[in-house]
C-alpha cells in the first residue's frame, strides 16, 4: 500500500462564508508579499491573527487571482529506488506539458530516493489536479507533495 495517496480536493468559496481566521490568512501572506510586514509576526500581530492560525491556513487559502496566474508547481516525490523510474516521471510530466526546471534527487535509502521538482505548468495540457492524479497513479510513486507554487 501506497503511503498518502489522498487526492486533495479544491473548491472556489465565496468570501464572506469563509472563517475569519482564513480571511485574515490572507491579508497576512499579502502583507508579506508587498514588503507591508518586515516577518510573520509583525503581519499577523497587525492584524489579530495568531501564529498558529497563520501557519494551519497559510498553504490552503489563496486568492482566486493569484491562482489564476500560478505557472511555476515545486513538487516532492517519494520514489522506489528502481531503474527507469526517474525517467518514466519525466516522460508523464513531459506528455503533460509541463516543463522541468529544476531537479534534486537525493541518494537512495533503503530502497526509496527522495525528487524534488520545479516545473513550468502554463502549458499543462488539462487541469493540475488531473495531472497530480496521475503522478500518483503511477506503480513507483509512494508520495507526491505540491511544496509550492509561484508566478
């Protein structure tokens, strides 16, 4: 059996039914990506967020617009530590349209290495959750983490 093979799920919520804590999740990560906060604490001191709150929600609420521009996924595979496989990862990402920009593999450890990938999905060919879906369809993969997404 296949370690996390969970498939998130997204959905598009309409501001005001969304917890406050989300909300000002939000105005945190802003905060720090116009320089208007010098580090979290500041940002979530301004606004009357705890720590805790900021860091439970930080990776799972995003504006609808900074979505809707995201090119750039960092992924993390578990891999089984087999000939091929590395290769075959590539191929699914290549097929999908996607474009590698980085890779780090580290040496493998009782028979399992860990990828870390930085690739270009503006030409992805369909959506990202089906694309994610089939990473982790595939017989070698253990796990497959989004690390990040950026513009």
């Amino acid at each position: 059996m296949r370690a996390d093979k969970s498939d998130k799920k997204f959905y598009l919520v309409r501001e005001d039914v969304l917890p406050e804590a989300m909300k000002k999740t939000i105005e945190v990560k802003e905060m720090l990506d116009r320089g208007k906060a010098e580090s979290v604490w500041d940002a979530v001191h301004r606004v009357d967020l705890s720590r805790s709150a900021f860091y439970k929600y930080r990776d799972t609420v995003f504006p609808f617009s900074s979505i809707k521009q995201e090119r750039l996924v960092t992924l993390f595979f578990y891999l089984e530590d087999r000939s091929g496989t590395l290769s075959q990862l590539l191929s699914v990402v290549a097929s999908s349209g996607c474009n590698v920009l980085t890779i780090h593999q580290t040496i493998p450890l009782q028979g399992r290495a860990n990828v870390t990938m930085s690739i270009n999905t503006s030409n992805i060919l369909g959506d990202i959750e089906d694309f994610l879906a089939e990473l982790r369809k595939l017989e070698f993969v253990d796990k497959v983490e989004v690390l990040g997404t950026g513009a």
